[in-house]
C-alpha cells in the first residue's frame, strides 16, 4: 500500500517514526497533544493515501479536524491499535467538511486489543456535489462504539457508508450509530455495513436516515446483514427512517442470519471438508463489503486485515 | 459397486410430523452401468438422490446402503465426494462471494489431496477448466463470476455438468438435470455424461421424461411411485412409460 504514514502514541505526535517530509507542504497539518488539524488545499490530487496509525497504551483523548477543499481527491487511512499490548481507552472526536466537489476516501481499522475500548464520534458535514466514501473496519477491541453524523448540507453532495465488524471474541461488543441529514435537494446516501458474530459477541447497528422538508429528490439506501456463527451471539438492526419530503427515495433491509446449510452441503458434496466450507462462506460474505474499497491496494490491504484471501 | 437394502427414509414435515418418504428401496448398481430412476412426482426419486450425497435433514430408519465396501452413512458428503460419488443438483445453490474458478479448483485440489496428489498446477487446472467448458458449451467469463450467482436455469446445469468433467466422479448421480432444458443443453448433457461412460463409472439418472434417455441410453430403468421402486426393466420400459402414463404401472404394482 505503501501510505504516507504518520504514528501517534496515545494521541501524541511521533515526529521522528512518522514521514512528514512526504507529506506535500501545502497541505496544513498542525497538532497538539489533544488534537490534529488538516487541512488540504483546492485542486490537490493525492494518488498516495495518507495514513494516521494511533497506538494507544492508556485512556486518550482527541479532538481533530479536517478541511478538504474544494476539488481535492484525497485517500485518508486511520488505524488504531495498541502499543506494548497494553490496554488503552481511546475517544476520539472527528470533525470534517467537504468542500464543493471535493471527493474524500475515509479507511478506518480498529484493531486494538482485546482489553480495549474505543469510542469514535465522527462528524461530516457535504457542500455541494461533494463525495465522501467511508469504510470503517472493526477486528479488535473489547467495545467499540462509532458514532457517524453525515449532513449533506447542499445540494448533490453523496456519501457512501460501508462498514465489516469481524467479532469473535465473548462479551465484544462493537456498536454503530449512523446518521444522515438529507438537508438540501439531490442528494445520495448509501450504507451498506455487514458484521460476523461469533462467541458471546454482540453487536448494535442503528442506521438512521433524516430527509429534511425541501430536500427534493433525494436517494438513501440502507443494509446491514449479520452473520452468526454462534447460538450465544446477538446482533441488533434497527432501521429508522424519517421523511419529511416528497419525490424521494429510500430502501432499507437488515438480515440476522446463520450460514445457508445448503450452501455447506453444496461445497462439501465437492469435497471441501465442513470447517473449510464454512471459512469460506464467511469470507464471502465479508468480501461483498471490502470489495466497495475504491482503492485496490487499501481494498487488498484491508482483505488481508479481515484474513479473507480467498480468491487466489 | 452400490448396493442399496430395504432403505427407509423419513423427514418431519412443516407441522414436525414425521413423514416416512423412502418405503424400502433395494438396488443394486454394478460397475460401468448407467440406471434411470423414473416416478412421478413425489414418488421419492429426489429424496433417494440427496440421501445417498449425504444431505442432512433426512432421517435414516431402516436399511443400509454399501459403496464399493464401505457403509455410506458413516461417511460425511465431502467423504463421499472423495470416494467418488457426485450430486449434480436439481437446484444448484447460488454461493455470492465465491468465485467460480476459485471453487471449482479448490474441489479439484480437495479431492486430489485426498488421493495423495499434489495440488494441480495453475497453467495446468485452466487449460483443463478452459476445455472443459468448451465441451458444455460456457462462456468462459463465468469463470470470474461467483459460483451460480444469477445463472439461468440452462447455466447452472451446465455449470453442474462442468463441475462433474472436472472432479471426475466415480458414481455420477444427475438429479433432474434434464428439467427446464432446451434440446441444445440437453444434449450437452447427455453428451458430457456419454464421455464419462467406461466400464469402471456408474450413473444415476433421475429424471421424469423419457426425451434425456433418447440422448443417454439407460442399461436398467426403475420406476418409483410412493417411496417404492414398483418396477424395473430394460431402456422399453421407459418407452411404455411415454406411452401410458405412470398410470398404468402404479395399477399394475398395485400401490
């Protein structure tokens, strides 16, 4: 993938482990121990992702923010994990605007350790025509709560919510709250978040979608399907939608469910022993996910996180 | 190379009654045969195929069934699958998120394994699938799609059948493969079985017309009705069958 990487520890800024001489100079970055600031300028096109890898040994906190200017074409990775195996507590609040068609890729990896927790609130607000695509990947933690404010503010702007929470550990409980604001005429929303329970694992989606009155033409589409690997696992979907618009259009659908038996009987018929068809169908049904990733190399990156290289 | 004794099966039904669905079934498939089980609807033919490919939610209540020497209910269907028996499915199962090359090698180097080979080679498995497909007449572009997803009907029994020319199966059971065919893919089938014949390979056809035994002549049909075989005879009982109708024999078996 090969990121412009930048580290953090427990919110911290690490200079020398970090290439900021890779960064371009007119993109703005400052920080303090409690926060990050970013911003990137009008017209700027990143081929290579930014990548922001925060290792955690205690609770922190972090406040940042990030402009992307008008046109930009950013790629931006967040990874969080520990430092040391330690456990850590890590809040992080997130606040983005998008300029007029700006297009910002967002990745985020949850990876810490199974003593951990982490809260994320996440805030975007969309001017006109802009494009935010998210994809936020959870494979760690103890709990992890993301909670995700999207405002198309102005009219055409679009964004794209993904999400893959692989949980297989007893009492993880991994939790999504999302929410988009249609506020302004021709905007287009999609989430689209799946999750693998296994164990005690549990896990909470609320996928909430607002048309304001004079948001016109609207388009939202939701899903989250489950997959439970275990009888102690639970997953809760909870879809709402409120519409105050006419001349819209808004899908919903959510799935709690086990793997298809027929689908084991037809690969073992083949040959494949039970355990390594059932790898298989789980992977399969996380690859429908990873494959949004616009970017290939992050889209292989994160496959290999999730352990789903199944197509060879 | 299969026997089949007294074999009776029943499963529970919507409301979990249990519904005996085989009534004693006794067959015997010798080497290098090819045997078509006709019925009517409901008769059990299907039941009779998913049991011996091992599918779960039949209850076994009486009989045996032996392949070559051993007891075929002890074994798990991707045991059965490696000692060579193969299901073509009346109802292919669409598996998004699996690519279709990727699975049809992943079955290829399972079975492999098992007879202690070496997994094949990749130039080697796509020359192989490559032909293979061209004897049933795919487009090689459902190679990169996911296993069944959004085939039509012809497509999933082709895909059955390229699946069968690839693993290579000792005991072939094609249940209603012939269903919902045009004459084209219907002999392609019949072609893709009639290349497998030798003297050492066995088929089960199961089917409820007599139009694929024109393509692929039968050594001995079976006539099920109610969980029973009623009657047995030469490649002219299937040709009286077209002629009169189930009816006839369901009279005459006094069932």
């Amino acid at each position: 993938m090969n990121p412009i990487s930048f580290i953090f520890l427990n919110g911290e800024f690490q200079k020398k482990q970090s290439a900021i001489a890779a960064l371009p100079k007119e993109v703005e970055f400052q920080c303090t121990p409690k926060s990050i600031f970013l911003r990137f300028p009008k017209m700027l096109t990143l081929k290579t992702p930014i990548q922001f890898v925060f290792l955690g040994t205690k609770k922190y906190e972090l406040n940042n923010t990030i402009i992307v200017e008008e046109n930009c074409r950013i790629n931006f990775i967040e990874e969080y994990s520990n430092h040391l195996d330690k456990k850590n507590e890590t809040h992080v609040n997130t606040e983005i605007t998008l300029h007029p068609h700006a297009h910002f890729d967002f990745y985020k990896l949850q990876k810490e350790n199974s003593g951990s927790s982490h809260h994320a609130n996440f805030s975007v607000t969309q001017r006109e025509s802009s494009q935010l695509q998210m994809f936020t990947m959870d494979c760690g933690g103890l709990t992890a709560k993301h909670a995700i404010k999207v405002q198309l503010a102005e009219k055409h702007a679009s964004c794209a919510l993904h999400g893959l929470y692989l949980l297989e550990h007893d009492q993880q409980h991994v939790e999504h709250q999302v929410l988009v604001d249609h506020i302004a005429p021709f905007g287009k929303s999609a989430m689209f978040y799946k999750g693998v329970l296994d164990n005690d694992a549990e896990a909470k989606f609320t996928g909430r979608v607002k048309v304001h009155a004079g948001a016109k033409q609207s388009k939202a589409a939701q899903e989250n399907h489950h997959l439970l690997l275990s009888k102690r696992a639970i997953a809760k979907s909870e879809p709402e939608l409120e519409i105050y618009a006419n001349d819209i259009q808004c899908t919903h659908g959510a799935t709690v469910g086990q793997i298809d038996p027929a689908a084991i009987f037809y690969l073992c018929s083949r040959g494949m022993d039970r355990a390594t068809a059932i790898d298989y169908l789980c992977k399969a049904f996380s690859t429908e996910v990873l494959n949004k990733i616009k970017l290939e190399s992050v889209r292989e990156y994160m496959t290999r996180e999730a352990g789903c290289n199944v197509q060879s | 190379m299969l026997k089949i004794k007294n074999l009776h099966v029943s499963i529970l039904d919507e409301n979990q009654k249990k519904k005996e669905i085989l009534r004693g079934i006794s067959l015997e498939i010798a080497p290098g045969t090819v045997h078509a089980i006709m019925g009517p609807n409901g008769s059990g033919k299907s039941t009779l195929a998913n049991v011996l490919a091992g599918r779960e939610g039949y209850e076994i209540t009486d009989g045996e069934i032996k392949f070559r020497d051993k007891n075929l209910f002890d074994l798990a269907p991707e045991e059965r699958a490696t000692e060579g028996v193969f299901l073509a499915f009346q109802y292919p199962v669409e598996i998004p998120g699996v690519n279709n090359m990727y699975f049809l090698k992943a079955a290829l180097n399972s079975l492999r394994k098992k007879r202690n080979l070496p997994p094949i080679d990749a130039y080697d498995f796509l020359q192989l699938v490559k032909s293979k497909m061209k004897e049933v007449g795919m487009d090689e572009k459902f190679l990169s799609r996911a296993v069944n997803e959004g085939f039509s009907g012809g497509e999933k029994k082709r895909n059955e059948i390229l699946q069968m020319l690839m693993l290579e199966p000792s005991f072939a059971i094609l249940d209603e493969t012939d269903s919902g065919l045009d004459i084209d893919a219907l002999q392609m089938v019949a072609q893709g079985v009639n290349s497998l014949r030798n003297t050492e390979r066995s088929f089960m056809m199961v089917t409820h017309y007599q139009r694929l035994l024109n393509y692929i002549v039968p050594d001995v049909v079976h006539v099920m009705a109610k969980g029973k075989i009623i009657k047995s005879g030469d490649k002219s009982l299937a040709l009286l069958l077209e002629e009169k109708g189930y009816g006839w024999i369901e009279g005459e078996g006094g069932v």
